[in-house]
C-alpha cells in the first residue's frame, strides 16, 4: 500500500494542538487492530477552559439531523459563543442525486432555509 502524501498548504507545527492517534476497543475491552480514534485537544494551560489559540479560528459542527443533534449543536454553539471563534455547521438537505419523491418533510425543508443563489 503507497504512504499517503501531505495535503498542507503551508507547512506549521502549532504547539497548541495535541493530536494522539488512540486505538479503539471492542467489547471486551481489546484493541482492534488497524482502527484508531483521533484525540485533537488544545494544550493551552495558561488560558484555562478557553478555545481561543492562534491555531483554532473556526468551530465546524457536524452532528446528526435529530433532536439529540440539533440540542447538542445549539450547546456547543453557545458554549463557544463569545470566544472570538467563528462557529459553523456542514449543510444539510437534499444529496446529489436524490430522488425528491424519497425526501423526508424536514429534510426538504432544511434545504429550502439553506438554498442560495445560482
């Protein structure tokens, strides 16, 4: 299998990110071999419970199109509100290619609130 080639446009170690490949466990407990879990926290002491490094700008939300998700979007959103962070969420609505005919009421609409131009 070929090594996977770097996609940074700018090359930059940010010493306020920590970033810990961590194996993820079955049932029992065990790694499972070949699947990993990626950990990025903020090692920022001097600014405790804060987000705001040089190296974080934006906050992307992607969580499920649920009440669960939607609750826990609205708490993240506002835990960061007043950071100096940007916080945004992925789009949401009709895939490309999707018959419309399949489309469940709520997704339809959120893709009406989030259409834009042309």
């Amino acid at each position: 299998m070929e090594a996977l080639h770097s996609h940074n446009i700018v090359e930059h170690t940010f010493t306020e990110i920590i970033f810990e490949k961590r194996p993820c466990l079955d049932r029992d407990g065990s790694p499972v071999k070949g699947l990993f879990n990626a950990w990025i926290m903020l090692n920022n002491p001097k600014q405790y419970n804060s987000y705001t490094t040089a190296a974080v700008k934006e906050v992307i939300l992607a969580t499920n199109f649920t009440v669960e998700g939607e609750a826990t979007a609205h708490y993240v959103s506002e835990m960061f509100s007043g950071k100096g962070l940007a916080v945004s969420r992925i789009a949401r609505g009709l895939p490309v290619g999707g018959e419309i005919e399949h489309v469940d009421a709520g997704t339809l609409a959120q893709a009406l609130i989030e259409r834009r131009p042309a």
